[in-house]
C-alpha cells in the first residue's frame, strides 16, 4: 500500500512541470489579448506599471475570455505550492506511520 501511494505522490509531482508550461503560455496569451484590447497610450501605461485611466480599462474588466485566462494563470500558479504541500505532508506524516 505504501508503494502505491508513494508512486501516486511522484506522479503527482511530475504534474508540476506540465502545470508550469501550461502557466507560461496562458501567461503569453493573456498579454498577448490585453495588448490587442488596449490602444497604444495604455498598452505603454501599463507596461511602464502606470495606473491605467478606468475608460481605457473597460475593456479589459469586460472580457470574459481574459478574465478565463487570469483564472488559470492563478490556478496553475498555485499548483505547484498545492502539490509541495501535499508531497511533505505525505512524505513526513504518513509514509513514517504506514511502512
């Protein structure tokens, strides 16, 4: 039982490399959309780490498949500290009781 779950938690490591290239290209993509929703005065507001005016920002708070994407990029930016967690606390609680 104790190979089982070990091999489980590995394979629940492994998860986090496609996780991470997952969030890098969402990542990608999402700027890629808010650079074509913005005009090119907000676009250099925003990069610059300007407060971007509200009426230029409308359009960025409306998309609902930005707002999508920012959910993934969330989750599959979490996931990785999730499964770091999961592995220490089965590796230092449960495998020592178990085996």
């Amino acid at each position: 039982m104790a190979d089982l779950l070990t091999i489980l938690v590995y394979l629940l490591m492994l998860s986090m490399f496609p996780a991470g290239a997952a969030w890098l290209v969402i990542f990608v993509m999402a700027n890629r959309r808010r650079r074509a929703l913005m005009n090119d005065e907000a676009w250099g507001a925003f990069a610059s780490g300007a407060q971007v005016p509200a009426e230029q920002r409308e359009p960025l708070d409306n998309d609902p498949k930005l707002r999508r994407m920012k959910q993934w990029n969330i989750v599959l930016f979490c996931w990785p500290l999730v499964v770091v967690i999961i592995a220490a606390a089965y590796f230092n609680f449960v495998l020592p009781q178990i085996s």
